[in-house]
C-alpha cells in the first residue's frame, strides 16, 4: 500500500484506525521526496528530523485521544512564504536565504493544532513574483505530469509536490491566481478562499488587499476538510474577518438540482486554447446534466483585469518589499562604503530580476505625478469589476470558466516574455480583486497529456456553494495520478 497514493483524508481516517502510524506515513513521505526531489525541485527545505520527531509526538497524542481530528498525523508542506518558527523561510529569494523565523503563521499553527507533520518547505516564484516557479533563486520547479514543462506559480513547489505525491496536501497562499493556476497545470484541487477568511498573520506580503491563504490536495473533500482547520478569526490580522459559519465541509454533496451557473461570454474568446475550451464546457455540460441551470452571460471588464491588478499588486509590493534591507535580517552585501550604498547593493544583489521589475513598477506608480493617473485609476477599475461580480451574483450562484488559457508551457518560454506570463492570469486575477472565493479542479488533458483546470467562482463567503459544485463535477471523474507518482 503506497500511503502518499491516499488522499490527506484517506489516510487520516487510517492513522486513526490504527492501521498505520504517523511515523509511517512521515517516513513514506520522506521517501518519495529524496526519490523525486532531483528530478521534480519542489522543496526548498526538508526538515527530515523535526517531521519524525513530530510524527512520534503526534501518535502519542492520537494514542491517549488527544488528537481526534481528521488530519491528524498526516504529513503536509507549507510555501515558503508563510513563516515557521526555527525553519528556514526565504520567500524563494537570495535576500532571505538566512532568514529563521521567531514565530508561525497563523494558518500553519491551526494545522499544527490540528496534529499536522510539517515536512519543509516549498518552492515558489520568488515574494511569489511569477506565474511558472522560474523565478526562484534555488532553481525551477518542474511539472511532474513531464519535467520539461513548468508546474505553474507563484505555489508551483505546493502543487508540484502535491501531483507528485512528495506529500499529502500543502498550503499556498493566492494573489491572482498563484494557488488555481498551478493547480490547473499540475493536475490537483486548489482553493482560494474569500479575502480575510483565512489569517494572514506570518504571510510574507506581496500584495496585502489580494494575498490569501489556501489549501492545495488531490480532491474537494480534503480542501473543504483542510480549510475548516485553517479558517478562523484572528486579532492579529486586521483585515480577518469573523464569519458565522466554517463548517466548509457540510458542503460536500453530490447535489447541483437547481443551482444556478454562469459562463461568462468573456472567458471563452480569443487566446483560449480550443481544447481547454471544450474540456472546460464539458464540466458545464456534466453539472447540467445533474440539474444545474447552466446560462452563458457578458461578465465585462475583464480586459482592465490585468493592468489593474498589476498596478496595484505592484504598488503594495514596492512598499512590502522596502524592508528587506540587509539591515535587520536576510542578505548582506560584502563590500559598501555608506549605508545607502549599502542598501542599494544589498538589494541589486538580494532581489531578482522579477521582483526588481515589479518593486520599479510599483515605485513608478506611486511617484507624485503618477499617482493619480495609474494608482487612483486602477482602484477605481478594481471597485467596477467589484460592482460586475455583484450583478453577476444576483443572478448566479457560481460562476464557471477556465482557470488558464493553456496548459503548462515549456520551461523558458514565460520568462522570455513576461507580457505573454501576465497575460497567463486573465482568469484568476479578478476573483482577487474583488476578495472572490474560487477553487480549481482537474476536468481533463490535452493532446500532449498535460492536466485542464476548470476554476469555478463564488461570491464572498459563499466557499461552500463552489465547493458543493466542484464535488458534484468531480464524482463524475476518478483522480489520475501523475507519471511521477507512480
């Protein structure tokens, strides 16, 4: 029996029955990645003694009925960008390359509570700049449906590690479509959760109004299962928000009769690859088919998507990004002559060169005299795309579409052109700047054997309506396995 083959609640429901233990399992999961590690680069730390120390304390836990929980024992990797007391945490980046945190995140501490084995820590694009996981400074991740194409970013090593069966399940965080998209290459579930239900307490920013948050696993009922443990109201964040209701997993129903599915016009035009586009109209068909009333609708705005969003991502990352320094912590330069000049080469040698092209992007925008033609501008182009979801969602219960117009590129290709890799995020960027909830699912492949996604959206705090239409669509398919988890 291949644990790592086993769903995250699959195999917890078999730590608990004492069939295996968690030592087992943490040790299955260590196999798998020092056997594909080479060929796959999902990890940027592995902290193979700390998971077997903490397996051996979860079962104890588990023995004496302290941990009762369905994810308990089971192992999990965590992005690199969400912080982990005495692990190694580098945002993908030189200028972090030493940085041990003093605390964890908030979404990492539920599942620590929840009797989670950390196995290490994930690649990503670096401050999860990117849409491909090429821009990290300790190399690509590789997509492990075939290793010459890219897993997707900026949580390309969550998803990557997920497909590859390296691990049980695995957070990633999403600030226009970093969890979806790669999902969508890689072939597994992702789920972004609506803008303040999970902590972003420990979340290295990027982003702050878009950043969130979200589980990464092989199917919908370990992510409703995942984000009922790591959804909560937290004083530490002040854009979290205090919800009724978090039983995510209540919404696990093969039931659509009556549901009410819309697909906007928008998303099926130019630039959608024609077998994305009928892989995608399958799942239409499929919901319809269980009693979904399925409507095809102008969204609109969907062009302005992405200059909005870049301005605006841009402009707050400029200001997160200010303090990495070389002053308190991470990277810094060998030889300077006066603290700027310190500074300046610190940062010239920590950042690379997406991040710098974004940070000037940003400084750019917020400069006096441009200010209100770029920044202003784009936040009121955010608040009408808000202002379109919300008609939309008067007549709609979810909203269906791709969730990228291709399948994954070739390594190299992206980062050739960085327009071309913005462009790869026309789908998942609006749901961002409208605080969105939405999941995307595999629904097919293409002629070269790469996974489809289908991104189903909701509106806020409506997790459980994307959820319940994303377990309907999925019992009508099995889950396939990538080659490299075989």
């Amino acid at each position: 029996m291949d644990l790592m083959s086993l769903t995250a609640v699959e195999l917890g429901s078999r730590i608990k029955a004492g069939e295996v233990t968690a030592e087992e399992a943490a040790q299955a999961a260590l196999d798998a990645i020092e056997k594909k590690e080479k060929a796959v680069n999902s990890f940027v730390t592995v902290d193979r003694e700390g998971a077997l120390r903490r397996a051996a304390e979860v079962q104890k836990k588990i023995n004496d009925g302290t941990l009762t929980g369905p994810l308990a024992g089971v192992p999990v990797a965590i992005k690199d960008n969400m912080c982990t007391e005495g692990l190694l945490t580098t945002c993908s980046s030189k200028i972090l390359y030493n940085f041990v945190p003093t605390y964890t995140a908030e979404a990492v501490r539920r599942l620590e509570q929840a009797g989670a084995v950390i196995l290490g820590k994930t690649n990503m694009d670096e401050f999860a700049m990117g849409s491909t996981t090429e821009t990290s400074a300790f190399g690509e991740t590789k997509n492990p449906w075939n290793t010459e194409h890219v897993p997707g970013g900026s949580s390309g090593g969550s998803c990557a590690a997920v497909a590859a069966e390296e691990c049980s399940y695995a957070l990633g965080s999403d600030t226009g479509g970093s969890i979806r998209q790669p999902s969508s290459f890689c072939g597994v579930t992702g789920l972004k959760p609506t803008y303040g239900t999970v902590s972003r307490y420990g979340l290295i920013a990027y982003g702050s109004s878009l950043d969130q948050i979200g589980p990464i696993a092989k199917d919908v009922t370990d992510c409703a299962t995942i984000l009922e443990v790591i959804a909560s109201h937290d004083a530490k964040d002040s854009t979290s928000v205090l919800r009724d209701d978090y039983q995510f997993t209540g919404a696990l129903v093969d039931d659509v009769a009556g549901m009410r599915i819309g697909v906007p016009r928008d998303y099926f035009g130019e630039g959608l690859d024609p077998e994305v586009r009928e892989a995608v109209l399958h799942v239409a068909e499929e919901l319809k088919k269980k009693g979904a009333a399925v409507e095809e609708f102008d969204l609109s705005l969907v062009e302005y998507a992405i200059p909005a969003y870049y301005v605006i991502a841009c402009a707050e990352a400029s200001s997160n990004l200010a303090r990495f320094d070389g002053v308190k912590y991470g990277y810094r330069t060998g030889e300077y002559e006066e603290l700027h000049g310190m500074y300046k080469k610190s940062r010239s040698e920590g950042f690379g060169a997406e991040a710098k092209r974004r940070i000037m992007l940003g400084s750019f925008v917020l400069s006096s005299g441009y200010y209100d033609a770029y920044y202003l501008k784009a936040l009121r182009t955010k608040a009408l795309i808000k202002r379109a979801f919300d008609k939309a969602f008067a007549s709609y219960d979810v909203i269906l579409g791709p969730a990228a117009p291709t399948t994954a590129p070739r390594l190299g290709e992206s980062l050739a052109d960085p327009i071309k890799m913005y462009l790869g995020d026309i789908y998942t960027i609006a749901v961002n700047l409208a605080g969105l909830p939405g999941i995307s699912l595999p629904c097919g492949k293409d002629k070269n054997g790469l996974p489809i996604g289908v991104q189903l959206i909701g509106d806020c705090f409506q997790e459980k309506k994307i959820i319940r239409a994303a377990y309907a669509f999925e019992r009508t398919r099995s889950y396939e396995h990538s080659p490299m988890a075989m």
